[in-house]
C-alpha cells in the first residue's frame, strides 16, 4: 500500500465511510480529486473557516456546486490533511 492509499484509509476511518463498495470508494475519490481545486480556493477566500463546509458556507455555495454530496467535505478535508503529513 502506497502513502496515498494509505491517507485514503486514514480519510475514510475517520469520517466513518469505511463501509463503501470499490465502486462507491472510485466515486468519491473522484469528487474528491475534482473539487480539490475549488476546495483550495475556497481556503484562500475565506482563510478564517477551518472546514470545506464552513468555507462553502461562507461563500454562499453548496457542496454540489463544486461537484460534492454532502457528506464529502469531510472526507476531502480528512484526505487533504492526511496527504500533508504523508
């Protein structure tokens, strides 16, 4: 297992999505990977809010609008994390 596969369990344990079938995992991976930029730029925007969801939220978004379900934020904040300590 490569360091990105483990951050990828890491993410998953701690926001309790570890009950995802391989083809719910590549889609969230997916989101993921596609809402990061948006996800980065939010961050830049509202630097003051330490969550993807209080970032969006501040913004006026929802997470759809940037290509996420709803309980994705928390996960492509716990990924994101991860792969800083990796």
């Amino acid at each position: 297992m490569n360091a990105y596969e483990r951050a990828v369990q890491r993410a998953l344990a701690t926001t309790g999505h570890t009950h995802l079938t391989t083809r719910q995992l590549a889609a969230l991976l997916d989101r993921a990977e596609e809402a990061t930029p948006h996800a980065q730029h939010l961050q830049r925007l509202h630097p003051g809010h330490a969550t993807t969801r209080n970032r969006l939220h501040a913004a006026g978004m929802t997470c759809a609008q940037i290509g996420l379900h709803d309980g994705d934020p928390e996960f492509l904040d716990a990924l994101l994390q991860e792969l800083a300590h990796a």
